[in-house]
C-alpha cells in the first residue's frame, strides 16, 4: 500500500498506519513487525513519503473535525437505568477509538440459565443496533460469540478473539485480555491489578445480576 492512498482515519494509531506500509514479503526477513514500522518510518523499507507522526495526527484531526459526525445510538434516549447510563457515556469514546472498555455481565437467559461473558464493547457496536438496547425495547445480554462467555448450568464455556482484544485463556493465573491496539494486557481477577490504563468499575444495576466495566484508555503510537 503506497502511502497516502488510505485515509488516517483509516487507521485508529500511528503504529497501525505505519504496519499497513510493512510489505510482506520483508516479514520473512526481518526480526519482527516492531522493526519493520521502525524502518519504515524511518523511510528505509515501504514507499517513499510516509507520513511523520505530527504529520498523520494533524491530518486525522483536520479530517475528523471535516467529517459529519454519525448519531449515537444513546442521543434524545430515556435511559432508565444506570448501566444504560454508563453505557451511554463511553459509546462515543468505543466508537471513535479513544477508550476501549470490556463488559462483564452475569445475568440469566430466556431459559432461565445463568450465564455470563466479557464483552468487547466497541466490536458489539458495530455489530449489534444498540438503539433497541438504549430505548429498553431489549437487554444486551451474553452471546457465545464474545470475547469469554460461559453458561454455569450447563457447564458450557467460549472463547473468541475480537477485532480489538487477544482471549489469553491458558494462564495460570487466570483469565487475560490483551490489547491489539497497544499490547497492553487487562487483567479481570478482581482481586488483581487490572493493568496500565484500565481502571475496573462495578455497576450498580436492577436489570442484571452483575455487570463490571473495565475501561482502557487506548495509548497512542508505537
């Protein structure tokens, strides 16, 4: 891919637009990915003109700013309880990148069975019309396809990679997420340190038996 031929805002960091340069073929000899963005901002492997960090994030805020802004799925909604609230608060900073926050839910489904599952926030709005979750025409409940789900009655457990987090299921120590965006790992033992730049936040809620937001502040560049 030539540079400038993707927008910034194709790219959500630094570190992705500069990867989306690496060719593959340079892969096979090179140590790493980690050395192939360096040589490539550095101008020695990739297309010429890439763009210096300063350069790619004024670019993408002078484009951002031009964009027409799409409507939250939570604007003009009465949000009648406090999860939804919460939940309302961290959609635009899911949608644009800024914060990426996983949603523990423990609840029962229409059988009647307890079940719970981390959810990818970010990756289920894209996915998911949270307007019918936002209105309370529907709960967003546990699904087998979220990043760790598991049905206690039947003894039934997943696990799915998303777009956004890595499922680190075989440690000793207990379930991990691990960040694609800056390889930064979430701990959610709630007797652990949940990780840098994640903070853990129960929820006071009446529509589910227990929900826990770990919200990540994405760290920008490589």
């Amino acid at each position: 891919m030539a540079a400038g031929e993707a927008s910034p805002l194709s790219f959500r960091t630094y570190r992705e637009y500069l990867e989306s340069l690496v060719e593959p073929r340079d892969l096979q000899y090179l140590e790493s990915l980690s050395v192939g963005r360096q040589l490539v901002e550095l101008g020695v492997r990739g297309p010429g003109d890439v763009l210096r960090r300063e350069e790619f994030e004024a670019r993408k805020a002078e484009l951002e700013a031009a964009a027409p802004q799409k409507s939250l799925a939570s604007v003009g909604k009465e949000l009648k309880d406090n999860f939804l609230k919460v939940l309302a608060e961290r959609e635009e900073g899911n949608r644009t990148g800024k914060i990426s926050s996983i949603i523990f839910i423990r609840d029962r489904n229409s059988h009647g069975q307890e079940v719970s599952a981390y959810i990818d926030y970010a990756h289920r709005l894209t996915t998911d019309d949270f307007e019918v979750y936002f209105s309370g025409k529907r709960k967003l409940l546990p699904q087998k396809t979220d990043l760790s789900f598991y049905n206690w009655d039947r003894n039934v457990s997943t696990s799915n990679s998303s777009p956004n987090y890595q499922v680190i299921a075989e440690n000793a120590g207990g379930l991990l997420f691990k960040s694609k965006s800056d390889r930064k790992i979430i701990n959610v033992d709630p007797k652990a340190y949940p990780g840098d730049n994640t903070t853990r936040m129960p929820v006071k809620t009446d529509l589910y038996l227990h929900v826990v937001i770990y919200d990540h502040i994405i760290r920008r560049g490589i």
